[in-house]
C-alpha cells in the first residue's frame, strides 16, 4: 500500500508548540542526503488521516516536499503522541530508494482451524504476532499469511516453515516457533 503527503519545509525558529497551535506537525525527514536531516511540518488531518493507514516501518510513503529539490519515498520510522491524550506530536520519516533493502516489522495472519482443535480438543496457541523481515522497500508485504489448518495436537510451526514473498528473508531464529497446538483440558 503506497500513500501520499504533503510537507513543507520548516524554519528552525517555528515552535513546535505554536505550529500544533495552528494544525500543523512538526516532522522530520532522515536519509535523503546521506546524514542530513531536514525539518518539516505536516497539516495534522492529514497526518491522522495518514497514520489510519500507515504502520511504523512498514508502509513506503509519497513524500511531496515542493520546498525540497528531493522527492521520494520514506519509510515512517517514528510516531511520537501524547502520553495521555494519545495526539500526534511528532512524526519521523526515513529516505529510502525502491531497491534499497529493509528490515521491517510484518503483521502474522492466521489462517484456518487447525485438526487437532477441531478433531483433537486441543487450544491454538499463537506465540509471535509480527516477524522481522529483509526485503526491498518496495516489496514490503503488509502481512504474511500462515495457514494452521493442517495442525495436530502436539505439532507447531516455526518461522522457517513461512511461506515469504519472493526476494524477503526472515532476519531472526528461524527455529523460533510461531504457533503450536496444544492439548485441550479434559473435564
């Protein structure tokens, strides 16, 4: 999923207490020329509008920055909120190129009832929810289905045995277990 935002470039003297005042973010945008940063500001609706979508490190995003010779995609790397009212107060981008390799977080989707449930009386038991996976920026999946339905009482799965989008690793234990059927309670 590829979304889109505009930014403006913002002036080192602009508090970021009076632009939220006035709906707008600050953010940041890391890598676009090699350690330079450059400060920005987001308008907020777009920002929450945004963030509905996005995931942290896993969602390439459009940035248009018309104050910016650079245009390009970055990753969303960081999402600062208020500790008890949970607004936005911060947001940090990381310039990638398509081809680049990263390491993302990915979403797990279960699929499926697995026989020793069904049949056997045992309990699903999913112990990793998200994998760390290397791929190229523009084949970051937006999760990785993983199909229990073929599970005994006893048996697991373990990150080796996901199926991967082609060119992505997993970079992690490969013998990390990610679900396992467990024996039901007897009454």
């Amino acid at each position: 999923m590829e979304l889109t935002i505009a930014c403006k470039a913002r002036d080192a003297s602009a508090k970021p207490n009076a632009l939220r005042r006035q709906g707008l973010l600050p953010a940041v945008l890391y890598g676009h020329n090699g350690t330079e940063s450059v400060s920005l500001t987001v308008d907020q609706k777009a920002a929450e509008l945004l963030l509905r979508k996005a995931a942290v490190n896993n969602t390439m995003i459009d940035l248009d920055i018309p104050d910016l010779p650079w245009q390009g995609k970055a990753l969303l790397r960081e999402v600062q909120s208020h500790p008890w009212n949970r607004s936005v107060y911060h947001l940090s981008f990381f310039a990638v190129k398509a081809q680049d390799a990263v390491e993302v977080g990915v979403a797990l989707n279960f699929l499926g009832e697995p026989l020793g449930v069904k049949d056997g009386g045992g309990m699903l038991n999913t112990e990793v929810s998200e994998v760390t996976v290397k791929c190229k920026a523009i084949d970051i999946p937006e999760s990785i289905d993983v199909d229990v339905s073929g599970l005994e009482v006893g048996q697991s799965l373990t990150v080796a045995d996901l199926i991967l989008p082609a060119g992505a690793v997993v970079a992690g234990d490969p013998s990390q277990v990610i679900a396992r059927v467990l024996q039901g309670r007897r009454a």
